[in-house]
DNA sequence: TTGTAAGCGTTATCAG
DNA sequence: CTGATAACGCTTACAA
C-alpha cells in the first residue's frame, strides 16, 4: 500500500544534480527503475544482476554522483573501513612515512586511515584509544609510548578489531609486531666503531623504558662482549630520542672522569645535540671522539662531519604493518610473521673516522 | 506487547563485561532500568533528566564501558565526526607538521582525522575525494596539486562540506584558504641577497603551475624591479621542488654563458640539491655563488654551508586550517580571516654571504 | 533474476 | 521529566 512512497525519496525524486543532499541507494533505484535491492547488488557486483539492469543501474549511480555512504554501511556492517593509526608524535618523519607506507596499502584496500597523534601523553593515547574506538576501527597500529595498557586490554575485550603494534613490543600480549632489528643494528654500530679500534665507546640511549631502547643498549652490550670488552655503566647516559637530550647527555659523558672515544648514539637527532656539544668544546670528530647513530636521514650526508647512521625503511614499516591488518581482517594478503623485524643497513660516512663519500642522497624512497 | 523484547538485547542483557559486542545504548538503558530515550539524553548530557536518573546511567555506561557508535551517530546526523586532509605527500616535514597542529585543533573539540596522501598524482586526488566523500567528512583540508578542480565542485555541489585550501590558492572558487606568504617571502629572500652587492640574481623556482610557486617567483621579480634590475628569463630554472630538481636546474643555470652570482631557491630541499651541484663543480659557497632559500629545516644550520633561509609556520599552518574549519562547521571559534597569509621570518646562516651563528635549535616547535 | 522487509545504534519528535 | 517510536542508508535473508 506503500510501496511508492517507500522507493521515492521523501523528497520526491533526484532530478537535477544540484540537489542539496548527497544521492543514496535510493535515488539510483527510483531513477534505474529496480528495487533497491537490486540496485545494491549492481553496485557492489554481485552476481544475480542481469547485464542489463546491472548497466541501467550504474549508468543511474553515474549520473547522480552517488558515492555509497561508508558510514551507512559501516553502521549496519558494524565495523568501519577505517584504520586508527596512533602515534607519538606524526611530524617526526618516521612515523610520517610509516603513515605514509600504510596509508598507501590500506588506501589500495578501501580503508581509509584515522591518523591519532598523542604529542607523547599517555593521557592522549587513552583519549585516541576511545576516539578510535568510538569510530568502531576495523583495525589500529599502534605505536605504544604508555607502558600500561590496561585500557587497552579492557578495549580489546569487547572490541574485536585487528591489532598491530609498530616500533616498540606492546608487553604482556601478544600481538602482531613491525620493528626494526634493534638488537642488530646497535651490534653493526658498536662493531664498527671496535674496526676502527676504539676500546672505550660510549653510548647515548633512548628512552630505556621503550623496548626499542632497551633493545639498542642490549646490542651495545652484545657487541662488546664479543669483543671481550667489559661493560662500564658509567658510559651510558639515557637520553629521550631529542636533540636536547642528546646535547645533555653528550654533555655528561664528557664530564666524566673518562669520557669515551667513541660513542654509539641511538637516534640521529640525538646525534644532531651530540656533535653541538662536542663543537662547543671543540673537539674534533671524528678525530677525538667518533659517532655513529641510528636513524640516517636526508641531511645526515650533509652536516660537518657527515653520520655515520643506520638506514631505517620506514615506509615500509608502516607498509608492513598495514599489511598484519589486513591478513588480520581476513582480506586477501599474503601470510606474515608474527614479528616481522626490518634489516637496517649501514651507511658509512665520516663522523666514525671513515672517508666516507659524499653521496648525492642518502635514503631509498 | 513487545516492550520487554525491545528494551532488552536481543543476546539477552549483558551481564559479564567480556561480552564480544560493543555495549550500546539499549544495553546502557537496560542496566540503568530506564528507556533508551533517557540514556540518550543523560549520555548526551541534556536537559530534562533528573540527577538521580542522570547518575544511574552514567553508572551503568561506565560499568559496561561504552562507548557510543560514532557510525551510528553519523549515520544519524547524515555527517560524520571527522575531517579529511588530502595532502600530495605526508612524509614531507611540511605536511606532516600541518597534519599535526590540524589533528590537535580538531580532536579537542572530538573530531577525527582522516589523511589521504595522494602521492603528488591528479588521479589518486581524484580517488581520496571520492573515498572522504563516501565518509560523509565534516570538512576538508585540501593541499591541491592537480589544477583541474571539475570534480571537487562536483562533489561539492551535492555534498555541503566545510573546505579549506592549504599551501596553493583553490582558482575558480572563492575558498578559505591558509597559506604562507609567498610573495613576501621571495621579497625578503630576494632583497637579503642584492644587500649583499649581488646584480645577476639567479632563481630556481617550484612548480609554477602551483600558485605558490607562481608567487615566489613574481615575488622575486617584485625585489628585481624594486632594485631597478631587469628581469632576466634566463636566470630563472623551473624545478620540482625535489632535491633531484634542485640539482638539475642549479647545472641548467650553471651552464648558462653568465650564470649568476646568487641563487634564490624556492625549497631547502632544492637547496640541497644546488649545492651539491655546486660542490661538484667546485664552486664555493657563498664565495662564488650564494644562496638563500624557502623552507627551514632542522638539519640547515650543520650543513656546510648552513643555510640561510626563510622558516615558515607548518605546524600553524595546519592549527589554523583546522580552526577555519570549525568556524564553518558552525563551532564555537574566534571569527577569522578569508585568507589567512601566515609570515615568515629570515633566518640568517652562511649560505647568503653573512656571517651566521652557530645556533643550536633552529625550529621553533 | 528481482523485490520485500528487517535491522544495525542513535537522536529527535511527540505523547504522556 | 520520561517513554515509545520513526528515521537515517545500506545489506541481506527470504520470498516470489
């Protein structure tokens, strides 16, 4: 008794395009003369849709512009075909081009990416957590700064929704993971610094609470045992990733009793406050003390003298991760590893005491 | 005759808080023993709700740890909570920056942030508008690279949607848009370099189909004719921004039969570019050649020569796009400017012929 | 092959 | 102040 009202839009049919509401499902049936039914399955190309209609209908969907709403479709399905992204900190170019990296596989996929950046508060990660949550995420990578997920836990209970976490280990579950090899690139470090016959080398860590800085002091360590060197404390200063935690903490070590002949560095910005410190005291790098660093970057080839610096892919990482989602979500995706660790190449310049070149540029796009 | 089927669950009432489904509001309703019109309105921290009601409910969404769908409460309102920002690339510090202060504004006041990085390609510009359209986005924060903008007012004609041009001028359509001085900036870049006693002034500029790489030239023209000095086409190379660019056109100038004796460049990363080209060439900089360019970076003042340039506000930038954007969605914000030109300030280092400081931070935050 | 109708969670309208 | 109910756009059993 009703059937008329029900396939023509309260409005009354679409008829020019300049109609102040997007086009739904129902506009293309009235105007493709099917049922919505039909015209739903046209669209999404479901079998069970003659050539014809399936033509009349797109033809129809053309012409008004219509663009399926994903939120009415993330509403019934229960589930969004958005990805939370949560990170530290996005304009720090890792995580922007890990951003990036997932941003372009899961774009290929239909999923759009919910970028949440908690500026370093374990506050704002819980905030971004709910935000996201809210947002009923098919998935989030995550790149852990709290070391307390009991929030995140309870989240998970009743959320269902693909997990990776990137850079650091999330402790206590276990949980897909993306890094890079840590443990490896501090032993590259420290073991080239020992070629160039160093004995007493330093190291400016990060944040030792976050497994990735742990993971570099433990490398640091390694090397040196292989060397049968013994392990002195006092030659490690925890830094916190920054440029004025490195300039600190180059600072302390100098001040030691016996400061270091060369000093393994785990972040490139901490590099960076490194050599101003050791320009400020006038020391020559790398002829009294030698650097090597995590983290190259586009500048390192470029700043007097040029890093020696671990090259991290982090395009790929976020690359990586987007595509644990993915197998996670049960799309079509080839099978993982459960913690996939990225190799990290050395870059030779000449802050270590090579004669490194001056190569025109320095990261792999 | 149904009400109790109605109010309860159809899973039954949740009881254990490991529940594999999301709580919603009829479960909230159900544990507080009122009608799910009143959890709305006591969630939603309405009038018309007595304090114990009010209570009780909060109680019960706390206990079942819900959080309310923002699929269904867009797919209410025919809008979601969020806002798309399509830039050409967000691995580069400038984006990432802006990314990051629009992320901050909008998610105070409970937006989210959806990115689509287009990767400097027309054709995936084209696919990110239709995907954040199909989000029903509150607004959109565009950085444009293709000129083409047939679709965008196509889209824009159906959908109303708070826009916001970042870094290049939307032609054909009056838009709020926030971007940085330019032409200013060319001015002052310009005019430091003929203080210095230069005449035959060189400029590689950006893309200048791009409007802000249309004004960084018109700006260095502007500093020419102020100074009395001819135009001369020949001194201006058209680069793309990329340091591979840079590098290209600083040869092109070179290899002109006067090549100039200061170089205006339109990006830092072009300016590395140039002056790798001109370590190639052994000419020393500022001796022979010198140098003043757009865009600081953290890395300007260790390169040798440090650069002298001009330091624009991304993160700003990004804040202040986002802001336009609330005003339009109608939130409580300070009323603010069509056209937003943010300033930028020189940055003297060696580059230019002066004699910069060695300054230990170089960005403000 | 096509059509009918239920239902996803929320808010708004209207009646009590 | 509170409750019942319709509506938002879409997918999907199920019916025809």
């Amino acid at each position: 008794m009703q059937s008329k009202e029900l396939t023509e839009p309260a409005s009354g049919p679409l008829q020019a395009a300049d109609m102040r509401r997007p086009a739904t499902l129902v506009d293309v049936a009235f105007a493709a003369k099917v049922s919505i039914a039909t015209a739903s399955r046209a669209i999404n190309g479901r079998r069970y849709v003659s050539d014809d209609t399936r033509a009349q209908v797109l033809r129809a969907a053309e012409q008004l512009n219509f663009r399926p709403s994903s939120l009415a479709r993330g509403f019934r399905a229960q589930r969004s075909q958005t990805v939370g992204m949560i990170v530290p900190d996005i304009s720090s170019p890792f995580y922007a081009a890990a951003l990036r990296g997932a941003q372009h596989v899961l774009s290929r996929q239909g999923y759009t990416v919910l970028v949440c950046d908690t500026e370093e508060q374990p506050q704002r990660e819980r905030e971004a957590l709910d935000l996201l949550t809210g947002q009923r995420v098919a998935g989030l990578i995550l790149a852990p700064v709290a070391s307390d997920h009991a929030n995140l836990r309870q989240v998970l209970a009743r959320q269902p929704m693909a997990l990776v976490a990137i850079d650091n280990r999330l402790e206590g579950r276990p949980t897909d993971t993306v890094l890079v090899d840590n443990v490896e690139g501090a032993r590259t470090l420290t073991a080239h610094l020992l070629e160039h016959g160093h004995r007493r080398i330093g190291h400016i860590s990060g944040i030792l609470s976050e497994t990735s800085g742990a993971d570099r002091l433990i490398g640091y360590q390694q090397a040196l045992a292989d060397a049968d060197i013994d392990f002195d404390a006092r030659l490690v200063a925890e830094g916190d990733w920054s440029e004025a935690g490195g300039y600190a903490q180059a600072m302390r070590l100098l001040d030691t009793a016996n400061p270091p002949t060369a000093i393994v560095i785990a972040s490139s910005l901490m590099a960076v406050g490194t050599l101003l410190a050791l320009r400020e005291r006038n020391i020559p790098v790398p002829g009294s003390i030698a650097v090597a660093c995590f983290d190259d970057a586009p500048w390192a080839p470029l700043i007097e003298p040029s890093l020696t610096a671990l090259c991290r892919q982090d395009y790929a990482l976020g690359a990586a991760a987007a595509e644990l989602i993915l197998v996670q979500l049960g799309a079509k995706t080839p099978r993982t590893e459960r913690e996939h660790r990225l190799p990290m190449t050395l870059v030779v310049r000449r802050s270590c005491g090579c004669n490194g070149e001056i190569s025109p540029l320095t990261q792999p796009a």
